[in-house]
C-alpha cells in the first residue's frame, strides 16, 4: 500500500510497530457491508490487542467502471466497528483504491481492510534491533498447506 505514513496512535514509535498486513474482501452486487460475524470478530481481535487496525474502507465499482469510496467514518451505522475509530492511521492512498477497483468486478463492493500485527510487534523489534531485515513474506493458502499435511500421511 502506498498510503501515508502511520502516526502516533497509541504512543508508540514507528519502530516498535509489529509487521502490517492488508486484505481486500469483494462482495457480490447488493451485499456491500461489513457486518455480522465478521465485523464481530475483527473487533475482539481488536479489543485483545491481537491487530490494531490501520485502515478500514469500502470500495464501489460502478457497473461502468466509476469508483466510489466510503471512509470507515462516512460509514452510517458502524455497530461493534465504531469501537476501532480510534485506532485508525488512514494509510491507505488513493493509488491504492484506484488499483484495487482494477481488479473488481463491475457492481461489486470490497471491504479494504489494512491492520498491524500487534501481537508480532515485540518480535519484530527484537530482530530490527539485532539487526534484522525483512527480505521476504508471503502467506501459505490453507488449502495448499490441507493438501501438502494430507499427502504426507498417506
């Protein structure tokens, strides 16, 4: 993500920050909300300092390609996900919205979704500090990791 850079919002320096991931969830026309289980469970790992959530918006793609974004704050009725307001850093720049609409469907919405690793956070300020680098990450698709455990039982 190309956004701004994350400001101070629980007193610590950037430098202690755990690694930041992002996500972007499409939706089919008509079902443009973030809500229920979902919404409930992104705010107890929320509320148990498992994430911090950065950046939180929903993305509209018009059935001609128009782009429309709400900011978790324009978003009416937040419910449960008012509780995370206070811990947002609006990281997320317009580039980036304007990519993720690219790879959309015509009439659909996405929930963008980018949250620091709270619960990483004292290890990867030890490695920094040790002198460490992050040169590579990435993420195994459970399916693949299903099938590669399933393979090695039989």
């Amino acid at each position: 993500m190309n956004g701004a850079e994350l400001t101070d919002t629980d007193n610590r320096p950037d430098d202690e920050l755990g690694p930041i991931d992002y996500l972007v969830v499409e939706f089919p026309p008509g079902q443009t909300r973030l809500t229920g289980e979902a919404a409930a469970e992104l705010v107890a790992l929320a509320a148990s300092d498992t994430i911090r959530v950065l950046d939180l918006m929903i993305v509209y793609k018009g059935e001609d390609g128009s782009i429309d974004v709400d900011e978790f704050e324009d978003i009416d009725d937040l419910g449960d996900l008012a509780q995370i307001e206070a811990t947002l850093a609006e990281v997320l720049a317009e580039q980036d919205l304007i990519d993720i609409a690219a790879a959309m469907d015509p009439g659909s919405a996405a929930a963008v979704l980018v949250w620091e690793n709270t619960w990483a956070a004292p290890f990867a300020v030890a490695l920094r500090r040790g002198g460490g680098q992050l040169i590579a990450s990435g993420r195994i698709p459970t399916q693949a990791l299903i099938a590669s455990m399933s393979k090695e039982g039989e």
